[in-house]
C-alpha cells in the first residue's frame, strides 16, 4: 500500500518507495513489540529458567522466532535483491501491475485459508509450522506480497485458530523486521540516505508516529475481529482496483 501511494500519488522513484516502506515498518514492528511484550518477556525467561526452556510457552516462542527468521533470511534476501532490480526499477505500469497482480494473489490464498484452521495453539506450534511460516515471510519481500496475510495463511492451512494464527504473525515479525530495516539503512548502497534526502527527515519521522499510534490501535482492533476476520475480500478488492486502474492507464497513454 505505502509503495503504491508513494510511487503513484508522490510520484517517487520505486527505490525510494521502497526503502520508505522498509523504514515504516519499524513502526509496525514496535507497537508488535508493545502489544506482545508479555510472549516477549516470556521467551527471555525462556533463555534464564531450565523449567520454561523445556516445556514453557515462552521456549516455543523462542524457537519460533529463530527458525523463522533463519528461513526468512534465506528466502527473503534473494527476493529482496531481485525485486529491486527487476521490479521497482522499471516502476510505472510494471510496478502497479505487479503489485496489484499479487495483491490478488494473496487475497486468493487468505481466503482459501480462511474455511482451514483448526484448534492448534502457539504451545503446539512445531518445526513445520515454523518453517513454513518462515518461508511465507521471506516471500513477502517481493512488493505487492503481504507479508501478514501469507504468514497468517501459512499457519491457518497448518491447523492454527484464527486468534493463534494472528499473534504468532506478529509476533515473528519483530526481529525480521527490524533486522531487515537495519541492514537496509546499512547495506542499501545509498537507497535509505537518499530516501530521506528526498522525502526530509522531519517527514520521515511524522509517518513513523502516526505509523506506530495507528498499528496499534490495529492490532487491538484485528485480535477482537480475529474469529470473523475476512481480509482477503479487502486484498481481493484492491489489487483488482489496482490492476483495473494501471491497465486504464495503458490505454489512455
């Protein structure tokens, strides 16, 4: 969604787009860090009580998030290279038709999830699940991919209730989020300096704000909603709006 404003209403190169979103995404990973800081604090006793390490909920957690972000990473970093350089580097018709194209995608995929689930807690979570769900993350790096909708289709089509699924979603995202926007600012061969050049750091900044409030607010909401929640219609919806659009667009040029 922040690629397709800002490369369309902003008129930003795709690179930059991306980077922003890349950025913004710390905002979303803190207020997941907020909300879930007791599964949080349960995986750090985790690391300090032979009790929890062996059959507490906090040691599932922590196993989680280290075979989902290794598997992440593995996937991911390909993708992310590639996305860059075949995706957002063409920009116009070809970025908006991609993420529109996958927009659907994951929107058909959320909705085939949406009649699975199961009755599967965080505390039977085991390595398969973890794996796929590490892969589904690592995936969303291509652009129009939603990185929440593929994890939390992963996990309901392995079995998890829908409030489950959700949480661990979340809860995964922190470390790879943040470790991804770290080596973006690091290793972006200039991408994330002149992204801020470009757009002013006071900006920047502003977004990252009203980012977190809103995320939060989000997530409060989206647990509530968690038994009757159909985001796949909203995917659905958008991605075909998008693809309508960019092929409108084609036509009139």
């Amino acid at each position: 969604m922040i690629i397709l404003y800002l490369a369309n209403a902003a008129a930003l190169k795709g690179e930059t787009a991306y980077s922003i979103a890349i950025f913004l995404h710390f905002s979303t990973a803190t207020s997941a860090l907020l909300m879930f800081r007791s599964e949080y604090w349960a995986v750090t006793k985790s690391l300090t009580s032979w009790s929890e390490v062996r059959c507490g909920e906090g040691a599932v957690l922590l196993r989680n998030l280290v075979v989902t972000s290794v598997v992440s990473i593995l996937f991911g970093a390909p993708l992310y290279f590639l996305a860059r350089q075949y995706i957002l580097e063409a920009g116009g018709l070809i970025l908006n038709s991609s993420v529109g194209l996958l927009l659907v995608t994951t929107g058909l995929l959320l909705g085939l999830s949406n009649r699975s689930g199961g009755q599967k807690t965080i505390k039977n979570v085991g390595l398969k699940d973890s794996v796929l769900a590490g892969v589904t993350q690592g995936l969303s790096a291509v652009p129009g991919l939603s990185r929440s909708g593929l994890v939390a289709s992963a996990l309901l089509l392995r079995g998890l209730d829908k409030e489950a699924a959700l949480r661990l979603t979340f809860i995964i995202s922190v470390p790879v989020i943040y470790g991804v926007a770290l080596a973006d600012l690091a290793f972006g061969f200039g991408f994330f300096r002149s992204s801020v050049n470009e757009v002013g750091l006071e900006n920047m900044l502003a977004a990252s704000i009203v980012g977190f409030v809103v995320s939060l607010c989000c997530l409060r909401a989206l647990l509530k909603m968690a038994a009757r929640l159909n985001f796949s219609r909203f995917l659905l919806g958008f991605g075909g709006l998008t693809l309508g659009l960019t092929v409108l667009s084609a036509l009139l040029r």
